[in-house]
C-alpha cells in the first residue's frame, strides 16, 4: 500500500508533463492528417504508423495525468466516505457523457458527411470527436477502477489486472481484425463475452450501499438508472451504426478506438446495473437505517461530550439538543430539582420559560411530570381529557410528548422533556433512545458533582497547604544557644496544620526567654494564632519578661 501511494503521488507530480504530451502528440495529429487532407494524398505505412502513434500517445497522456489527479482525492478503505466518493464520480461521468454528446453532435452535424473527412475542417471536427469520447472513455475506466479500489477485497487487484491487460490484448485484437478486413471474425466477441464475465465477478462487493443515507440512495438509484441508458445508448450508436459519424470519427482517429469506447460503455452500464439494484431494494427500509445510524452518531457524541465537557451548562444544553435531534422533536427541555423540591429549567430549545409555565397551569400536564417515575410517551394529547385543552389551539406548543426522569441513585432529581407539534409524532424507539439519553444526563450530573466536589477539595487542600508553610515558617528556624543547656525541639502535627507552637528568643538583660503553647482550634485558626503568638515573642524581645508564664488568646 505504500508502494502504491508513493507511486500515485509520483504520478501526480507529473500530471502536468502528461497533459502537456498528450496536447502536444493531439495537435501533431491534427497538423498530420490535415497535411494528408490538404495533399488529396491517402496516408500509407509511415504516415499511418505515425498518426496512430500520436493518437495512442495522447491517450496514454490522458490516462497517466488524470489517473495522478483521481488517485490523490480518493482515501482507500474510507466505509465513511465511499458513498459520496462514488456518487461525486458518477454524477462528473453523466455530466461528462452529456457535454461529449452534445458537442459531438454539434460538430458531426455542422462539418461532417456520411463519406468520411474530405477537407481540413471535416477532419479537424472528426479528431476532435474521437479525441472527446476517448477522453470520455478514460473517464469511465479510471471511475470504475478507483470506484473498485476503494472497497476492495483480496481478489479485486487480481482481476482488476486481469481486466486491464485483456482489455489491451482485446484492443490489439480488433485492430489486428480491422486491418485484415475480417469483419466476421469471432475473437472480438468471445474477449468482450470472458471481459463481461470477469467484471461482474469484480464489481460484486457493494455492502456500502447499505450505509448510505435516504436521500443519497434515492440519488444513487436515479444516477444509475440514468447512467444504464446513457451508457447503452452511446454503446449502441458506436457498436451498431458503422456509417454513423460517431463511429467514423472514432476510427478516424485511432484505429479500433470504436470498440475501446464500446468496451467502457459496456462496464459503464453492468456498473450502472450492479449499483441501481441494491440502491433500489434498500429503499424501503433506508428510513429505519438512517435513524439507527443517527442514534448511534447521537450517543456516540454525548458520551464524547460527557468525557470531554466539564462546564455543567454546556453539557446539559448539549444533551438537550442532541435529544431534541435524535427525536426529530419540535422543542424540548430538561428540568432539575432541588431538595426542597423547587424546579428549575437548566436547558431548553425552541420554547421559552414562559411556554413551560403555561404547560404547568395544566394541573393534569404537572401532576404527570411530577409522578412520572419510569419513561413515558404521550402519543396524542388529544386522546387524553385532561391535555386535550393544550393541543386545541391552531398552533399549539405540543400534540405528543415523551417524558424521560432523571435519577442519581433512587432519587428523582429531574426531567428531559421532549415535545412535538402533531400528533403520534414520536414511535416506541424515540422513547427507547430518550431513555438512554436521561441514563447519561443523570451520569453527566453525577460527574458534574463530583468535579465540583474535587474542585472544592482540592481548593481546601491547596489552603491547608499554605497554612502549613506558613506555620512551617513561623516556627524558629534557628534555636540560640544557652550556657549549660542543650535545647532541641521538636514538632510533628498530626493533621496537615498543628495547634502546637514554641519559640526561643533571647532578651536585652541576656536572659533566654522560651514560649510554649498549644492550641485546640481548627486549622486555618491555628495558624492565626500561630501569627499572634509570633507577633507577641517578637515584641518581647524589647522587654524584660519576669512572668515565667505567657499567654494569649484569640
């Protein structure tokens, strides 16, 4: 895989040098064949020999340049990306197709007759037809080949090789045919039949369909639909009408170029098929696959805001919101109770406090929020006596309403209220999802406390540790030193801050003072203390003391 990235890139690079060979080697052609046109001469050996040169030359161009250019936009394995990948690629082929066949047509139908070029411009206009559907050509192959790669198995590079030398093989068959005016010849024939047979068996991995949304397989049915007949029909008029100009023109400018550009449309349309059947039988139940993939988007995102989303507001407004989405809802909000049972609105989308409290002067709409203890779906106000008042107004707040409670622990804590404007707007699954949404609210809210627990602590311990320092730094750092006497203290509180304290100063007269005392306060008190009783021995520095005893308080 290396290898082949490496390659591409390489390739890239050169994407210009390629087209500027392939511009280069068309132009030669043209001056060439209208050299032979304006001579009345017919080209023979040499002057054959060269013109298809230049023709398989600027194909060749083509093909290196714009397979750099393909492969460097396409990520490899990508289940993400293939769909819109392919639908990309198929929508450029269709528009490619249309633009080739409408100037083409122009071009056949204002310079060219039914007996082949006999002037300058008739020639002109015939290279630039076959040089338009050859292009076209590239196109198609190239699409089908990366459309392959990308979700490709172990067999795919096999055949994919395979199809590409029989391919050539094939090609050089029909010229080897055309030349030897062997019309009957059944080669052709049997390389397109095993070509045929080998490429269903390449393109029959399509999974990926599944994954694709409603609306992108919708547009994956009609584009290959689409696709089928357009590249039937072409393939019809270049193998079928000989005389026509498409075909003349073809053969004008590459030999056997006719059945090349027959051999794309003819993949072009089993791609087409091969695609337009999954994409139509997946139909029916792309509704049902779309909303299981929105809610596994859904709680794969709130459990990644839950971990990474630490302000308690902008969680809960997320939740709501992403609620409110997964539920395809028309409003919702997410109310919390407190101890003393006060309630309060901590997110609400597309409905106001003012809404929610004209839903509570229903005595019926809060008694069922209040004894709501498990998961519960109104599907119709309407059919409930008591709510019907609150969906009879032309454009009501709500007609159906699914009620979520939230726990920490066994205690009801709050309520995820999800709200919708017409009646049986939600199903058994909505509410199956919302419950899973209320489990991770009431997570987010046991985390949510818990950090501002930690936060708390942690502000309490980075307090007691100054305080610790603090009286680490009021204690005396150095003891004096007294005839006859060997003074050490020491001090080991039992908690981060002691009550203890002692000092050893030494006063005018000579004398040595010391302080000793204890104090049975809590710990940042004690370090007040601790303040004082410094400030008090420092004072007594300047005194005599003749009290053998000290005091303070608080």
């Amino acid at each position: 895989m290396k290898t082949e990235i490496q390659h591409d890139v390489e390739i890239k690079n050169n994407s210009p040098l390629y087209f500027s060979i392939a511009i280069i080697a068309f132009t030669l052609k043209i001056i060439l064949d209208s050299v032979f046109l304006a001579t009345g001469r017919l080209p023979v050996s040499f002057g054959l020999i060269s013109s298809s040169m230049l023709a398989i030359s600027f194909v060749s161009g083509i093909l290196l340049a714009r397979h750099g250019q393909i492969s460097s936009k396409i990520v490899r394995h990508s289940s993400a990306n293939v769909g819109k990948i392919i639908l990309k690629g198929f929508n450029k082929i269709l528009i490619q197709l249309l633009i080739a066949f409408l100037s083409s047509g122009i071009l056949l139908l204002l310079f060219t007759n039914e007996n082949g070029p006999n002037d300058v411009i008739e020639g002109i206009a015939m290279n630039l037809v076959g040089a338009i559907y050859l292009i076209v050509g590239v196109e198609i192959y190239l699409f089908i080949y990366y459309a392959l790669h990308i979700r490709r198995n172990e067999k795919t590079k096999k055949f994919t090789k395979i199809l590409s030398i029989g391919t050539i093989i094939l090609y050089a068959v029909m010229a080897l045919i055309r030349t030897s005016s062997e019309s009957d010849n059944p080669l052709a024939g049997i390389g397109v039949f095993f070509l045929s047979i080998i490429f269903i068996l390449t393109i029959g991995r399509t999974q990926w369909v599944a994954l694709l949304t409603k609306k992108e397989k919708k547009r994956l049915a009609w584009l290959s639909a689409l696709g089928f007949f357009a590249f039937a029909l072409v393939g019809t008029l270049i193998a079928f009408n000989e005389s026509e100009g498409l075909h003349q023109s073809l053969e004008y400018f590459l030999a056997a170029s006719s059945g090349l550009v027959g051999i794309a449309m003819l993949f072009g349309a089993m791609y087409a098929a091969r695609l337009f059947v999954p994409a139509l039988m997946s139909l029916p139940t792309a509704t049902a696959v779309d909303r299981r993939n929105s809610e596994v988007s859904s709680l794969t995102h709130l459990n990644r805001i839950i971990a990474e989303t630490i302000d308690f507001d902008t969680l809960i407004d997320n939740l709501t919101q992403r609620a409110m989405d997964v539920s395809r809802a028309s409003a919702s909000w997410c109310e919390l109770y407190s101890p003393s049972g006060e309630r309060t609105v901590a997110s609400m989308k597309f409905i106001s406090k003012v809404q929610i409290e004209w839903l509570y002067n229903f005595n019926a709409f809060e008694i069922l929020i209040q004894d709501c203890l498990s998961p519960l779906m109104i599907e119709s106000f309407d059919e409930i006596k008591e709510l019907a008042p609150i969906s009879s107004f032309p454009k009501p707040i709500a007609r159906s309403m699914v009620v979520v409670p939230l726990y920490e622990g066994t205690t009801k804590i709050g309520a995820l209220i999800v709200l919708h404007v017409q009646n049986f707007g939600f199903e058994i699954d909505d509410m199956t999802v919302l419950s899973s949404f209320g489990d991770n609210i009431s997570i987010a809210l046991r985390n949510a406390r818990l950090i501002r627990e930690s936060i708390k602590n942690e502000r309490i311990q980075h307090e007691i540790q100054v305080a610790r320092q603090i009286q680490t730094k009021l204690l005396p750092q150095k003891i004096p030193s007294v005839c006859g006497y060997d003074i050490a203290p020491f001090s080991l509180p039992a908690n981060e801050v002691g009550g203890d304290y002692y000092d050893v100063i030494t006063l005018q007269d000579g004398r040595v003072a010391v302080f000793m005392g204890g104090c049975l306060r809590e710990r940042c008190t004690c370090c007040i203390l601790y303040g004082k009783a410094k400030r008090s021995s420092t004072c007594s520095r300047s005194r005599c003391i003749r009290s053998q005893r000290f005091s303070f308080e608080n």
